[in-house]
C-alpha cells in the first residue's frame, strides 16, 4: 500500500470530479457498526447514497464482500495453494503469508459479510452473492444523472488475520485490522462495472464522503481514516489540550469519524495502543498507534520526526496533502496503504506506505490494471524522499533497476498491463510493478530530462488527482509537458516484455576525426547520451535524440559540452558518432554514463582505452 485547502468542489458529493471528457460516480456512506469483541463479529446498518453522473442507465449494480475470501475453497485459498506449485529459483511462488492458511480456517476464524436485507430508496431489492461480489439487480434502473440511496443490514465476522485484515495478526499481535471490512460499491467508469474478485491483490473504489460510527468495547483505540469527532468524550490521547475526558457510562464507547473525499475507510482497535501525535502545522497533525512489541517505541515516535522532516520536499516535489491527518497504525501483515492512514507491520514501511497517499490516495488508478503506476510511482516516490532525508548522493534506484534486470533473465517477465491478478507468478508481479514500474519514471528522466520529469509528476498530480487516471492520461501529461511524443515508450515498456541494449560496437579514426559506432541489439529503441572522457579529464556528451519521439531533451549538464545529432531511426540497427579529438586521446567511451537508461547487458555500454 503522502496546504490544505479544500475546494467546495471536492466536498460536494453533488459534482462530478472529472476533466470535462471524464464523468465519475459519486457515493456518501453512512455506517453505523457495533462490535463484539468476544466473538469476534459484527451488525452493520449503511445508507449509501450513490449518484450516477455517468451517461448510462444501470439495471444492475455490485458490491465487494472482502471477507468472504477468507474461507477454505475461496479463489484466493485456490490461487495461493495453486503459486505453491509454482518453483521461481530455489523457493516456491506463494505469499509466504497467505500459503495454504485459508483452507486450516475454522468456522470461528473465517471471513464472511453476509446481506441480510437491501433496499433502494425504500424498495427491496432482489440480490445474490458470488463469493466476493454482490450482484443486485435493481426493480428500477438508475437513470443517467440520477442519484439513489441503498439501505442495507449486515453482519460479518473478522478473520484470522491472514492477508492485510483481519484479527490477532500472529506478529504483531493487533487485535483488529479493519480493512477491506464493509460491503464497498464497485467502481463503474467508462470502461463499465469493475466487480473484481478478490483473488489476490489491488483495490479500486469510487471517490465519496464516509461517516463512519463505531461502538466496540471500552477498553479499545482505535485509528485509522477519517477525522474523530468526539474526541473529548473518546480520550486516549485525542482529547483537546486541557480537557479532563469524562467517558460515557457502559461498557462500549462510540466512535464517530468523518472522512471526505476518499475512495476506502480503513480502522484498527487494540486495548494496549499507544498513541502520540505531533501538529505538523495548523491544518495537518500525524498520529502513530503502535504497541510496543518488537519494534522499539523509539522506531515507532521517530515517525513523526521522519514526516515533520520529509513533508516538506514531498510536497514540492510530489504535490500538497490535502487532509488535515495521517495515521500510522500498527497491524497488518508487511504495510498496506488507505486514505488518510496506513497499516504497517513495523516502522520500517511506514515512509513507503505514507508516500501511497499520492498514489494510491490521490490519484486511485484502478491498481488491478495499473499495479505498476500505484506500486512503481510510490517506490520511485519513497526512494527519492528517502535520499533527501539520508542527504545520499548516491543513485537511489539500483535495487530496481537490478530487480527488473533479474525478472528479465528468469524468463519469467509478463507485460505490465497483465491485470494484478492475473500474472502466472507473484514474482513476476512484485518485480513489474514495484522495480519496472520504478525504473519507467526514472527512466522517463534519462527520455525527457529530470527536470522536466519532476514538472510531469506534479503537473500529473495537479491535472488527475481525485479522477482516476489510466496509462494514456500519465503519457499525454507527459507529452505535453515535454514536447515530445512519448507513447512509443508507453507501448514498449509497459505492453511488451521487449528490452533494451545497445552496444558500442567500433572506434576509428577517418579524415581526420575519430568515429564511434554504436549498434542496437535490443528490440526497445532509446534515444542515446554517449560520453567521451579524454585523457586529459576533459568530457564530450553526444546526444542522439530516436525518431519517434519528434523531439530532444534539454542538457541536462550545463559543464560538459553536447553535441545532439539527428534522430536515429527505430528501424535502423547502427548509428555513429564522430569528435575532432584524435584516437589516442581517449580514455573512456560509454553509454548512458547516468545509467539511468535499463540496458539489460551493461557490460558492453562501457570501453576504457588503456594507451
């Protein structure tokens, strides 16, 4: 699984978010859930009011029922048992956390979300589930422009803690993991209904406003999305400053949280929380809820001085945080991300997690078609904020490019638009979306020239976030940013598993300059930087923009003098250079001296002349 001021437009649940070529759906939850911390189960009652902005009618509508996975014979226990099969290197393809677990469940530690009654505007409704899916066929179409409000009734039980919620993670020991947790809407786009099964992994929700009541045993703390809005009758380290909390009578205290503008609610309880906060400035405070098991409560509280010291730079560099809280929360199973908080086994992911907040939070591509653009985006993100706080000169992203170099010779690689779900191997998976997905944006820096990659990332999030951007939207950003065509790259990195490697192949002197031929053996064309460092410490860059792009990047080094050449043609396979330099006075020729560009055989990028 990241300045605030909220525009009207993103609070009215009345308006469509969109570019004026981009309708989106609109929903309001109201939940209000009562908790039994014995059984482990829950009642549920949720009003959802759902507009229908886009230009369709729709007979039919779908739910997601997350829990429900979470019983023995699920598509998730089949896949998971399924990847065991599987052998990539010495080990097997599973989830080391999921395995065969699901189908060892017994009744009282499954998952379920049962229905136990629908209504649309006071009408019942005729439904049937489908495992993870609910599928509702309405006694009356929504009409286009239309809004309508479901009443539902249901009761689920918590699960085992087995794949990012659940109960009594077995490391951590949090009670509750509350997430993927309620009946959620299904998002319908222009591609229509996405009522994706939950078999492994991503998410994708329709933007809206929660109002979430939670009555659960006194002794609990909870955290997680949204704003508390009974804080000085909750207590627990929320209460205003000064205010002696008085909590009601009973055994159960109520919680009431408020989030707008988010497409997940997400929460967690524990009765041994610690909880510190810290205000960031007026309109942002960061809470950590941790308990203190393995991690130190050092690690946990050192948190708030890792976002005091990193937001900055993040928001300059990715763009603003809008809400007026984050939350790290001790659970989970590793660190899975959610609107306004994040789940974390230990401190340790919390910096990657946070930085899904622009990713997953903002922008919420559909992450079941476009892993890479969540996952790849955020890991790129953690690693740039990570060498800011490390003040690291060093090139931040080996471990990806090296990732993505190793997909490539285990002959395992998959497209990047493969559906998350549908990749044969989860390695192939993690390694295209969180390593390839990396590399793509740094990599878009060595095509249009780090500056202006850093003006398309915040162009892109100023332009899509809260609108559920796809590929092509990314790429348009980016070429009309830079100037150049940019959708060759698109189709190459991200809908081929072609690769990249160029060669320099010879070194001749003729009338008077010295030639170096470059020859492409990879199937992936690149423009090329190509440097000559002369004995004498002196640098030529020689640039070579490819055809497709009908255009060059700016120089990027103002200290060494660049020669750019004219376009080299995908279709031709050599390309050489010339200097005015003598032969003798070389010392190392190379491609790609950044190493930014993912040539998959380095070794030949390289020729140290020894005279």
């Amino acid at each position: 699984m990241k300045r605030i001021i909220f525009l009207l437009i993103f609070l009215s649940p009345l308006v469509s978010l969109a570019q004026s070529d981009r309708w989106q759906q609109r929903v309001k939850y109201t939940m209000n859930i009562d908790m039994n911390v014995l059984t482990n189960r829950f009642t549920g009652k949720q009003r959802l009011e759902y507009w229908n902005n886009s230009p369709d009618t729709l007979t039919r509508i779908f739910y997601h029922l997350y829990f429900n996975a979470f019983q023995p014979g699920s598509m998730m226990d089949v896949r998971s048992r399924r990847q065991g099969t599987i052998q990539v290197g010495r080990g097997q393809d599973w989830d080391s956390r999921v395995r065969d677990r699901i189908q060892n469940l017994k009744p009282d530690e499954i998952g379920y979300q049962k229905i136990l009654s629908l209504k649309m505007n006071g009408v019942p409704q005729s439904f049937k589930t489908d495992e993870t899916i609910l599928e509702v066929k309405l006694s009356k179409p929504i009409l286009p422009k239309a809004k309508v409000v479901f009443d539902m009734d249901f009761e689920a039980q918590v699960p085992l803690q087995v794949r990012r919620s659940g109960r009594d993670n077995p490391a951590s020991k949090v009670r509750y993991s509350m997430s993927q947790w309620y009946p959620k809407m299904c998002e319908y786009d222009y591609d229509g209904w996405h009522p994706t099964p939950y078999v492994g992994r991503e998410f994708y929700g329709v933007w809206g406003d929660f109002d979430v009541t939670i009555s659960i045993d006194k002794k609990y703390i909870l955290g997680g999305t949204g704003y508390l809005q009974n804080p000085n009758k909750i207590g627990y380290g929320y209460e205003d400053t000064g205010v002696k909390v008085i909590q009601p009578a009973g055994d159960k205290l109520t919680w009431r949280f408020i989030a707008p503008n988010v497409h997940d609610f997400m929460w967690a309880a524990d009765p041994e929380y610690i909880h510190v906060k810290r205000k960031l400035k007026d309109s942002l405070t960061i809470h950590v809820l941790y308990k203190p098991t393995n991690a130190s409560a050092k690690s946990w509280e050192d948190l708030l001085d890792m976002a005091e010291n990193a937001l900055p730079y993040i928001e300059k560099t990715f763009g603003a945080y809008p809400y007026k809280q984050f939350s790290f929360i001790h659970g989970g199973d590793g660190g899975m991300e959610y609107p306004m908080a994040t789940l974390c086994i230990g401190p340790g992911a919390a910096l990657h997690e946070w930085m899904h907040s622009w990713y997953y939070g903002m922008l919420g591509t559909n992450e079941s078609l476009y892993s890479w653009m969540d996952e790849g985006f955020t890991q790129y993100a953690e690693e740039r904020v990570d060498a800011y706080q490390n003040n690291s000169k060093a090139f931040p992203y080996t471990g990806e490019y090296n990732g993505y170099f190793s997909l490539v010779k285990s002959g395992k690689e998959e497209p990047m638009n493969t559906h998350a779900d549908h990749y044969n191997t989860n390695f192939a998976y993690s390694i295209a979306s969180y390593s390839k997905g990396t590399v793509f944006l740094e990599q878009l820096g060595y095509i249009v020239g780090a500056q202006v990659r850093d003006k398309i990332l915040l162009e892109y999030y100023r332009q899509w976030r809260f609108k559920h951007p796809n590929a092509a939207d990314f790429i348009r950003i980016a070429e009309k940013v830079s100037g150049m065509k940019l959708d060759w790259y698109k189709e190459y990195w991200i809908n081929s598993t072609k690769t990249i490697d160029y060669v320099i192949d010879s070194l001749w002197e003729e009338a008077g300059k010295t030639k170096v031929r470059i020859s492409r053996t990879g199937l992936i064309p690149m423009p090329v930087d190509l440097q000559i460092t002369f004995k004498d410490g002196s640098k030529e860059m020689h640039y070579v923009p490819m055809n497709l792009m009908y255009g060059e990047k700016p120089v990027e080094d103002s200290t060494t003098p660049r020669k750019t050449y004219d376009p080299w043609k995908w279709t031709h396979s050599i390309y050489t250079i010339e200097t005015n330099r003598k032969l003798t006075d070389f010392n190392v020729v190379e491609i790609d001296p950044s190493q930014r560009m993912a040539d998959v055989e380095r070794k030949n990028n390289k020729l140290e002349l020894k005279w």
